[in-house]
C-alpha cells in the first residue's frame, strides 16, 4: 500500500533505515520548488494506487 510521508533531512536509526528501505523514494524540497511539488507528488501517489 503506498504511503505519504515526510521524514528528517539528517538522522540517523529509524531515519536512516526508512530512507534506505526498498521502495522508498526520497524527494528534497526547496523554495524554487515548493510549488511545484504538490501536484508532482499527487501524480505520483495515484499511480502508485493504480
């Protein structure tokens, strides 16, 4: 089942080993992007559920 969610830019334990997991994708925000990004992820996740 997908999942949503936001995790820490630095880490280590749990953050690291989510961010290393299979299947995980890690997208960075940035002010340039911020705007963007919504409609990116909202595409993304309604494949993923498809």
């Amino acid at each position: 089942m997908p999942f949503l969610g936001t995790v820490a830019l630095l880490g280590g334990g749990f953050i690291a080993e989510a961010k290393r997991s299979p299947g995980v994708l890690v997208l960075s925000l940035s002010a340039e992007r911020r705007d963007l990004l919504p409609a990116e992820h909202a595409a993304r996740f309604r494949a993923a559920c498809s």
